[in-house]
C-alpha cells in the first residue's frame, strides 16, 4: 500500500515537472497534480484498454503510431476533468504525455527494487 501511495505521489511529480519544463501544460497545485495522477492512472486503466482494442485496426495501419493519439487524447480528457490542470491543446497534449511517460519510465526504472541473488 505504501508502495502504491509513493507511486501516486512520484507522479503527481512527474505531472508537475512536465508543466514546468513545457508551457503548454499547466498544473496549479501540488493537489491538482495528485487529482490529476489520480484520475489519469484510472483512465489509463480503465479507459485506455478499450480504446486500444478498439482502434487495432488503425493502430495496426500506423505501425502502432495511433498509440500516441490515444495518449494524447486521454491526458486532454484528464485535463479538461481535473481544474487546476490544463493542456493547450491537441499538440500540447501530446507533447506532455510523451514527457510524463518519459519522466514516469525513468523514475519507475530508477526506483525499482534490485532483484535479490541467492
């Protein structure tokens, strides 16, 4: 449970180094982040999965590039949800989902438990 709690709060980071590392999204507080980690970590449980089943076809014809659109679009989604988080728009979105998986990636690889040798 702590692990999960600690997941949630390096996000709500990730989420706000991304706002101030590009100007085209915009993050108030350190609570609209966690809202925002929040509702964006349940979207792409929940929501995600479908629209990648889907847009298969389309994902399929673009050799997978479609999955950008559907990062971008969910991080938009969120954003219009979550007050006190903002996107630009479309190419702000994508920009700022592509950063907030590249910071997340990072920080997860980083922090990672070493496996144990016997």
């Amino acid at each position: 449970m702590g692990s999960l709690l600690l997941r949630w709060f390096v996000n709500a980071l990730a989420l706000m180094l991304v706002a101030w590392v590009y100007p085209g999204v915009t993050v108030d507080t350190i609570f609209a982040a966690m809202v925002a980690a929040l509702v964006l970590g349940l979207v792409n449980t929940l929501v995600r999965p479908v629209l990648v089943i889907l847009t298969f076809p389309v994902t399929l014809l673009t050799l997978g590039l479609f999955l950008f659109v559907i990062n971008a679009l969910l991080f938009w989604l969120v954003a219009e949800m979550v007050q006190g988080f903002r996107v630009g728009g479309f190419f702000d979105a994508l920009v700022g989902s592509l950063l907030y998986s590249l910071i997340t990636l990072v920080v997860n690889w980083v922090t990672r438990p070493s496996p144990q040798r016997d």
